[in-house]
C-alpha cells in the first residue's frame, strides 16, 4: 500500500488514507531517531535536490537530515530570488537540476503554485517545502502528528489556529488535513488577516482569543511577522500582544490545559509568552524532532511507490 | 478590370436597419453594387458560396493591445491584424501602452499608417491614444491632436487614471471632441499586488486578491465625474456584478456611459485558477458565478454594450513563470466569437442580432465609425459559420502570441472569413 500520489504537494483534496499512511510510517521513524544510529539504508542511491527560493532554515535543516537519515545523496540549490533576478526561469532551473538525474524534489517557493508547476516540467517525485501562502503540507502532517501522539486521535479534536491566517500556508495546510482527519478547527486573529470566506472551508472564526480558549483542545499559534505592521494589517506588536497574544494569564482562566504548538520560528512576548513557550502544555520542541521523521515518512513513500 | 466578388445565399443580418433575409452581395472594386434574393453571378466574377452561413456588418473588436512599437516579441500590428482578419474581425482598437505610449501625434501617425500598409490594409486599425502623458496619470496628453490624427477614443489602460481631478479635466477636455474617455477601472490602493480575485478560491489558494470593489469604486466615482461635467465614459473590461448594477442606474439616470466585456468574463470563473495556469491571470481577474451571471443579464438587456476581446498577448517565456510573477492577460481575437455563439447565442441568451450590435453596431457607434452596409457603400463584413464544431488549438493562432486559457476547447460557432477594402479573406 502506498500514497495514492507520486507528490506531495498539498493536504486540500488529499485522501484520508494517504493521511493515516505517513502518520503511521512516521512511527517507525521516530523510533529509529531514538536509536544510536540513526541511518537507514532506505534511500540509498536516491539523489534528492531541495530547491529553496525561499530562505529558510529550519525546514531546510529538517529535511536535509531526513535525506541523510534515510542515506539519500542530498543536493541543495539555494536562490532566494538570485537566479530569477539573473533571468533564468523556475522552468530553466528545474530542467538543469533534472538534466543532473535527480529522483526526488523538494522545493520551497514564495508563489502559490509552484510545486505543481514543476509536477509539469520535471520528471522527479515532487515535496512541496512550502509554496507561498499555499500549503506546507509536511508542517500540517507533523502538527498533526504531534497532537495524534498526545491526544490518541485527531476524531473530535477542537484545535485553533491563531494569528496571520491569511498569509500562511501552515495554517492551509491544517485546515485541509486536520478537516478530512475529523478534528474540528477554528481560527482566530485580527480581521485584517482573517482571509475572505475562509468560514466556507469548514472552520469558525473568532476574533478575540478569550473566547475561543475554552472551546479548545490545543492552539497553532501562528508567527506574526514584522512586515505585516508596515503594511497597515494591524497598528503595533504591542496591541497584537495585548489582545491576541497567548499568555499564562489567560490560560489559567480555563479549567482544562490546552496544547501549545508553534511552528516557528517564535516571537517571544508577541504572540506566545516565554512562560508558556517552555510550559508544561508546550509541545513545540517535540513538533520539531516529529517534523523529521514525518518528513522521512513523506521521502520514503515518495521515494519507493515509483 | 474591376474586381467583381458575388457572395451567395448568406443570411445577412444588420440591426441597425433590422435586416434578417437571405440576399445575394455583389461587390464591384469593394463597393456593395446590389443585395438581392438572387443575383446572377456577371462574368469574370468570383463566387463565394455562404449557403447556410451567416453574413453581418465587419466586427470590430475595440480593446486590443497590438505592442507595436516596443513589444514587438509579444505581438507586431501585422501578426495582430492578421490575428484579427482570423478572427472575424475587420477593425481593431488597439491600446496605448506601447512603448513609447500613443501619447503623441506622430505614433498616431505610425500605427494608423503601418495598419494600412499590413496584410493588404484589410484589417482597419484606430488607435486609442493615452489620457495622460506617457500613461502616467499626472499631465493630459495632447488629446485635440491625437484625435485630430485619428484617435478615436482615450485610455490609460493598463492603468487607471487614479486621480480625480485629472479625470475630471479629461472627460472635459475630451468631451469637445466627442471621444470617449475609455477607463480601466481599478483603485490602486485596493489592489496591490493582488493576483486573482479576492474571493473563496484565493482563500484557499493563498493568493493575493483583488478585491470586486476596487473596480466598483472606480467605475462610481467616474459615473460622478461623468454625470458632473456631461461627458461621455466607457467602461473597458467590466468583469463584476456590483459593476453591472452602477453602469445599469447610470444609464437609467441619463449618463452618457458604455461598457464591454471579455469573452473570458462571461466564460470563465476563478475556478480555473487552481490549476495554476498563469493563462487564467489576467486583470480585471476571472470572477465568480454570480458575477458571470449578472453579466450575462446586462449583455441581454442592454447595459453591456460591446464585447471585446483585450487581446493581451505574452511571450511562452514571460507566461511560463510562477503565477506572482506572470504578467496579466491573454489573446482573445481568435477565439472571441467563438466563445461568444458557443456561451451567448447557443444558450439563448443573446439573439444573433444582439450579438451583431455588441460585436459591430454598439463598437462602431462608441467610436464615431459608423459603417452601413447597403448599395453604394463600401462592403465591410463578417462571414460566420453558426454549426460549425471545432476545437481551439492555439498553435493555430495567427497571433505571435499563444497565451490562451481555452486551449482545447471545444466551441460551437465560428468566423469564416471577412470581407474589407475590396479584398476577401475566406479561410
């Protein structure tokens, strides 16, 4: 039994089964990660290319042990912009990284899109790393994983969403796969980045946090970035805090404990407080050891279905 | 010796003398010498055999970018012409956002000039020149001299012209002269960096929207504007249900306003953005079924006055990129009337007479080139072909261009051929 595609690139229309398969084989990986030895055979003579046009440095460090983890010969091509700057096409760079014989691509792009527009000029298995404000769909399913492991199942879970929903792909990807796997999501933040008829996705909306907060089994606090204030989105980092930030004052008003994750990388104080950062609710530190074995997961069954 | 063309048994159709009748055209040195039910063909005359087909006065679309001069690798005013002539059509407007912009006399000049000395001539090209100079919306180009060189209407398109007290002074200054100020209504603020409309598929996608009022606005202010100093505005590319609604009470109201819309408009919804086809980007954006449907009830009574193409051709190269970065827009005069039988005339929503008045008569009269198509006159027509199944190939195009969302379509209803300046092209 594999995945019912040879990409991954988005959780929107993926199958439950697909789901429930790499949350599954991620097991047997996160065990492997507690060994002494943590590499596998189970690439080898596979190259894989991670094509960043984005900088990044967690998923890009998370996906390259992956690779080696599994004994993959790992390529990395970072262009933040540069190559397009010089003129040379995604389609020129993907056809050059392809004409190198490459099995496998992961790519991280700031245009929505991108991974599927590479499914068309490559012959490679394609890993969308992040496209735009799209999906991210390695981040959702290690999320997902991660409230699976303390919860025993995602059926029922109430989880929130908070912050810039709009402009990510993190929460995209949670909404589609947390739906299909039958939890209940919300989202909450500020309207301005509440996008337009995300209610038809299935989700409810909140706009203050307080009231959400006793509906909940766990909270996605979302990163809220800097260049989001400059554009008129919301007045200052300091109201965000005040009236959107999750902190331990707030938390202990409700009765039962709430799981804390975060995709990161976390502003401190701004949309998640120290304290409840390093809480006893947090599980933000066990998302990043679960992101790589989900993403070994996603690798091995990409990489041996072909 | 007079060249004689003797087009036989088409059903012709000219609503603007309600004609509907199967007539024979004799045309001498492309001069219309008689339309009878039967005429028998003189000798040394060529026949054109148009039994079952359809025969109107010569379409003309009046939103077209030929990117002649300065983007001759998207589109020359020769292929575009030519693209036009296959399409159906025996006129074009074309645009000016060119490069340098058709902000002065002398590209007037130029484009009027390099239209009568390509594919024959049989194509008419009538330029719009810019609103304001070089399209930067800050000083009025010289408009009493485009026009007096053959500018037969006023545009920033492209962009809108955002500032209110320059529109002003343009509708003003422009309604001297009769020309209609053409705008491409889009608030600025509204819109940046968007890419497809703001709406639930955006949501999903990730995209950034362009929101349905940020052309609403735009189109209410200037109906202000309009209204205020008694002038004359046209509305390029209508593409939302708000839209059609203001231009509908202004018309109700007495403003001397018009409007077009896209064949990819009435066609298209921003369903197909998910397939990341940087085909589906263009701007105004594909909208939503409700808009589709408000669009098609303002072509049916009356408050959409044109359909035109904003025939927008791109290089493969420049489309082939990621969808942020791809430019707006795709070629349409190849397929617009195609897609105009197969989703207006087949589903009963415009009649053939309609859909000859948005395709000629409406266009013409909004122009001030008027044509009449009775003996004496010079033959300017549009051979069409109701029946005829066929699917869309874009490597088939006569443009240098092929960005086109409806590769593959199959369409029912097509253009024949045209007939201007005494030459016939049947294909």
């Amino acid at each position: 039994m594999g995945l019912s595609s040879r990409h991954l690139l988005g959780l929107d229309g993926a199958p439950k089964s697909d789901i429930e398969l790499i949350l599954e084989t991620a097991v047997s990986f996160k065990e492997i990660l507690g060994r002494p030895i943590k590499k596998v055979p189970t690439l080898q003579g596979k190259t894989i290319a991670n094509l960043f046009f984005e900088s990044s440095t967690r998923t890009r460090i998370s996906f390259e042990l992956a690779e080696r983890r599994l004994s993959a010969d790992v390529v990395n091509f970072s262009a933040s912009g540069s190559s397009v700057s010089k003129g040379e096409t995604l389609k020129d760079t993907a056809r050059n990284i392809e004409a190198m014989k490459i099995d496998m691509v992961v790519i991280r792009h700031n245009a929505a899109g991108t991974a599927h527009f590479l499914t068309r000029v490559v012959q490679a298995a394609v890993l969308n790393a992040g496209d735009g404000c799209h999906e991210h769909p390695t981040q959702a399913l290690l999320d997902m994983y991660t409230l699976k492991e303390k919860f025993g199942s995602l059926e029922g879970l109430r989880v929130c969403i908070v912050g810039d929903i709009s402009h990510s792909r993190v929460a995209r990807s949670n909404i589609y796969g947390l739906r299909t796997m039958g939890a209940k999501v919300s989202v909450c933040g500020p309207a301005t980045l509440i996008p337009r008829e995300i209610e038809k996705l299935g989700v409810e909306v909140y706009h203050r946090i307080d009231d959400v907060l006793p509906k909940v089994d766990a909270l996605n606090v979302l990163r809220i970035q800097m260049e989001r204030q400059a554009g008129g989105l919301f007045p200052s980092l300091r109201e965000y805090n005040r009236f959107f930030g999750v902190t331990k004052d707030r938390l202990e008003k409700i009765d039962h404990p709430i799981t804390i994750m975060h995709p990161g990388p976390i502003n401190r104080d701004v949309e998640l407080s120290a304290d409840v950062a390093d809480g006893p609710h947090s599980v933000i530190l066990d998302q990043v050891l679960n992101g790589v074995a989900i993403r070994m997961a996603v690798l091995y069954l990409l990489g041996t279905t072909q | 010796m007079p060249k004689k063309y003797l087009l036989q048994g088409g059903r012709f159709i000219d609503p603007s003398t309600h004609t509907d009748s199967i007539l024979d055209i004799l045309i001498v040195d492309g001069v219309i010498q008689s339309m009878k039910p039967s005429i028998a063909p003189p000798s040394d005359c060529e026949v054109i055999d148009l039994r079952g087909k359809l025969v109107a006065p010569g379409f003309i679309d009046m939103h077209v970018h030929l990117r002649e001069p300065g983007f001759e690798h998207k589109e020359t005013i020769e292929t575009g012409t030519l693209s036009a002539a296959h399409g159906g059509f025996t006129a074009v407007c074309c645009m000016p956002n060119t490069n340098p912009a058709i902000d002065d006399e002398s590209i007037v000049h130029f484009v009027h000039s390099k239209g009568k000395n390509v594919n024959n001539g049989i194509v008419d090209v009538f330029p719009i020149g810019a609103v304001t100079k070089g399209r930067k919306g800050k000083e009025l180009s010289s408009i009493a001299e485009l026009v007096q060189a053959g500018a037969v209407g006023l545009s920033d398109d492209g962009a809108p012209v955002y500032d209110a007290e320059i529109m002003r002074r343009a509708l003003e200054y422009a309604s001297m002269y009769d020309v209609p100020i053409i705008q491409h209504c889009e608030e600025p603020a509204l819109v940046q960096g968007g890419v497809m409309n703001e709406g639930l598929v955006a949501t999903e996608l990730g995209m950034p929207g362009i929101p349905p009022v940020a052309e609403e606005i735009m189109i209410g202010r200037d109906v202000q504007l309009t209204e205020y100093t008694r002038s004359r505005y046209h509305v390029a590319h209508i593409s939302t249900a708000g839209s059609v609604g203001l231009v509908r009470d202004a018309k109700k109201k007495g403003v001397r306003i018009t409007c077009e819309v896209t064949p990819h408009h009435f066609t298209l919804t921003d369903d197909a953005v998910r397939s990341f086809d940087t085909n589906t980007k263009m701007n105004p954006p594909l909208r939503t079924q409700t808009d589709i449907d408000a669009i098609k009830l303002g072509l049916r009574d009356g408050t959409i006055d044109v359909i035109a193409t904003d025939h927008a051709p791109h290089s493969l190269d420049e489309k082939e990129v990621d969808y942020l970065q791809a430019p707006f827009g795709i070629v349409g005069l190849e397929t617009a009337i195609g897609l105009a039988i197969t989703e207006l005339v087949v589903t009963k929503i415009l009649s053939l007479a309609q859909l000859i008045e948005k395709f000629s008569t409406n266009p013409r009269k909004i122009i001030g080139r008027t044509i009449e198509t009775r003996e004496g006159e010079l033959a300017n027509l549009t051979f069409m072909d109701l029946d005829a199944v066929w699917t869309v190939k874009t490597s088939r195009f006569k443009s240098k261009s092929k960005n086109s969302p409806f590769e593959e379509r199959t369409l029912k209803g097509k253009a024949i051929g045209i007939f201007n300046h005494g030459i016939a092209l049947v294909y």
